[in-house]
C-alpha cells in the first residue's frame, strides 16, 4: 500500500474556503481505482493548515498522479496556497488501517 501525507498552507483568504474550493478534486479521487481513502484535516494550531492522508493499493497512485483530475487540481491549487506542499510518500505493509495495540476501547 502507497500512504501519502501532504501538508497544504492556505493563503489567509482562502482557508475558510478551502475544503470546497478542492472538492471536485476530492471526490474524483475517491472514485479512482485503488484509491483506499482520502481524508482531509485541518491543524488546530495552524488554522491555514491542511493535511491531506491518502492511500492506494500500490499500482493505483501512478495513475492518481496522471489523470486529468490531478493535473488540473495542481494548477486550480497553486494560487489557493501560500507555500509549496511538504509531502511523505511511503510504501508500507498492509492494506488498511490497524487497530491501535496500545490504546483500546471495548
């Protein structure tokens, strides 16, 4: 499974916005082939912060990055933020999320 973290710095005009203004994107992605999930989160400390968590079976995020829906969401996206993306991209085992061993709740 490919997991992908991205961290997004909204301009200040457009943080309120945001989560809509890449919706189209979203749901796009969620309907790709070997998409798991793609989750936005906005930081409680950096309130122009996003984070997005995605996965895909491991063939899927090559295609992810080529489509059209992609490409045009790069461009739409570049005057919304205020810096370039961080990202971590990973290869991990497994093929969805674990329960936690160190915390449970019955």
């Amino acid at each position: 499974m490919i997991l992908i973290v991205v961290k997004f710095e909204t301009k200040p005009e457009y943080t309120d916005t945001f989560p809509e203004l890449v919706r189209d994107f979203t749901e796009a992605t969620r309907a790709e082939p070997g998409n798991k999930w793609f989750e936005w989160n906005r930081s409680l400390e950096e309130p122009n912060v996003f984070t997005l968590v995605e996965a895909f079976d491991d063939d899927g995020a090559a295609a992810h990055v080529n489509s059209d829906h992609f490409k045009q969401a790069m461009v739409h996206m570049k005057p919304l933020l205020a810096t370039t993306p961080h990202i971590i991209s990973r290869t991990v085992e497994g093929d969805g999320w674990d329960r936690m061993g160190e915390l449970r709740v019955d």
